[in-house]
C-alpha cells in the first residue's frame, strides 16, 4: 500500500471512529423567549433611530441579530428593551457641548450594563426568563460565582466588525478535525450571539478542565467534534455539575450500545452514574478510566472478602489479574448477573 493510500485510510478511520457514536434523536424544540416592554412612560423612549446616530456600528450588528425581530412599532423596542428609555440620556449627550463632567452625567442616564452580575442579568431575564432553557439560571453556579449573561453573550459584537478573523491558538488535535472558516461575526450569529467560540469562551474560567482535556484519553473537544454545552447547560439545572440530564443520562445520548435495560444492571452505573468509572474531560488511563489498572478501580467497590459482592479470596485471582478477563459485561448483562457475558 502506498503511503497516499494509507493516509487516505488512516482519515477515513478517524472520520469513522468519530461517526461510530451516534446521537439520540432529540425532540424540536421551539423558542419560549417572550418580548416584555421596558419599564417607562412613552415620553421618555427615543427610539432606535435616535441611539444609532451615534452608535452606528453597535446599530448594524443589533440589526442581524434575533433582537432586531421585537415589535418595530412598540414603545421601548430595539435598544431600549435592554438600555432602558433613552431620551434623557440623548438629551444629556446633546447639551453637554463637549463638558466631560456633563457627558460622564449623561452616560449615567442609561442603562450601560456596568452594574453587579444580577443587574446586568436581570435586563436579560426580563424576555428570557420564561424560555425553558434559561429559567433554571437564579439557581446556576454561574449566578452564584458573579457570571452575568453579558460575560459570555455580547448582544452586539463590536470586535467582530473591527477585526473579522481574530487570530487565535489552535490546539494541537486541532488540527486533524479542523473546521471550516468562517469570519468572526458568522460564528457569533451562529452560535447563541457567544463572545467566543466553545471551549475557549468555556476555558477563559474553567483552565483545570482545559487541561484535563489535553490528557492521552479524552472526549474529542479540543478537535471540534464536541462543545461543552453537549453535555453541560450554562444557564443552569438541577442536576450536578449542571448536566442538562442526570448521572448516565448525558452519557447515553452519543454511548447508546451502554444503555440497555439490561437484565442485570451493574449498580455503579445507577446509582453514582458513568462516573463512578470514568471521567468526562480526560485521564491518562485509557477508556477515560480514573484508576490506571482496571482491577484497582473495581476494588475501589469490591473491597471486603467477605461481602457478597466479592467472592474471590484476598489472596485469590482478583489482585493479580484484571477483573474484566471474566467480568466482560461491565455496563450491565442480560445473560449473567455477575456480568461476566
């Protein structure tokens, strides 16, 4: 085989590998984000129009974005849905006549999301607090650490105007699954209106788990095949660690061969879940294992010899050898309740 030959196989075995687990169908699902009108009475709104006369660049994105498709005719649509009435605020910037202390007054008459985490949050929540997607954040970690939602979302990119293809580190397993280009403000509008692309945006806070995933066995996040928010809701859930389902749930959207039922259920994986075993963001064991040698993350379990989860003797074949020789079936079994078919 020649070696052209042979890079060509060796791609379309990655591209194989990658595509082996496939994801569950998930159900449509269609946008609850419900438009409320700003607080204030009709006087006191400029209108867009007015805000763009000098904010032209921040006009020209807003304009691309799903905000721009509020009620156009409504009082307190457009910019002031989320600056809250503009009217002093122009007013002010009008008969400041260059004055820095008049114009530092009238920048204070709007709304410029310069204020706590929860203020800035709260103007967002005010139309998308009833999406089901968004209801859960009061009680998200994010909340509870200060992340606002204008930390990750930017309602207009400025940056992407002035600077279309930022430059940016591409990992090393990059590479092999790099993505088609696009300029910076197509991957905004395309991706929830994120200041950054996933994980970079994720890793600005989360620098352990960015290290995790550089480990030799690890999901495929780095490469592009997967995003953070896969598996996780930034915006919050009742589920640890902000899992959008719970324990081995999340697991068996893409492992669907690990879901069963199975007659005989191995119990780590109901009760603790999949990672009871492994661990999500990498190891250096393979398979995603927490325990270099398979036998020494059982006995993690299956540790007293005289309990009935432990038949073999201290001295038997149980510390010499791996478990998974006989005991195959580690995710459950529909022939042996000792899983070892």
């Amino acid at each position: 085989m020649s070696l052209r030959n042979a890079k060509v196989g060796l791609v379309f075995s990655a591209f194989g590998f990658a595509l082996a687990a496939q994801k569950q169908p998930a159900a449509n699902e269609s946008s609850t984000v419900v438009w409320k009108q700003p607080v204030g009475a009709p006087e006191q709104f400029a209108g867009t129009a007015a805000c763009e006369n000098c904010h032209v660049v921040e006009g020209l994105q807003h304009a691309k974005t799903p905000h721009a498709n509020n009620p156009p005719n409504a009082i307190g649509a457009g910019c002031e849905s989320c600056h809250g009435p503009g009217k002093a605020h122009i007013d002010g910037m009008d008969a400041a006549q260059g004055n820095d202390a008049r114009i530092e007054a009238a920048r204070r008459l709007i709304f410029a999301f310069n204020a706590s985490p929860k203020e800035n949050s709260g103007r967002c929540l005010n139309c998308h607090r009833s999406s089901q997607d968004q209801q859960q954040f009061d009680r998200s970690e994010h909340h509870f650490n200060g992340v606002a939602c204008n930390s990750c979302h930017s309602a207009h990119l400025v940056e992407a105007a002035e600077t279309p293809n930022p430059p940016r580190t591409l990992l090393p397993g990059a590479h092999f699954f790099t993505p088609p280009s696009r300029t910076e403000e197509q991957r905004w509008l395309t991706s929830s209106l994120l200041k950054k692309s996933q994980p970079d945006l994720c890793y600005t806070c989360h620098a352990v788990v960015q290290s995790q995933f550089t480990l030799p066995s690890h999901h495929r996040v780095n490469e592009g095949l997967m995003k953070c928010s896969d598996c996780h809701s930034p915006h919050g859930t009742r589920n640890q660690p902000m899992l959008k389902k719970t324990s081995w749930e999340g697991c068996i959207n893409c492992h669907i061969e690990k879901r069963g039922p199975f007659l005989f259920e191995h119990a780590a994986v109901k009760v603790e879940g999949c990672a009871a075993c492994h661990s999500p963001h990498g190891t250096v064991s393979r398979m995603l294992l927490l325990r270099r040698e398979g036998r020494f993350l059982c006995l993690q379990c299956h540790v007293n010899p005289q309990a009935p989860n432990v038949p073999h003797g201290r001295l038997g074949f149980t510390t010499r050898a791996e478990c998974v020789r006989c005991h195959v079936s580690v995710h459950g079994s529909n022939h042996s309740e000792f899983l070892l078919d």
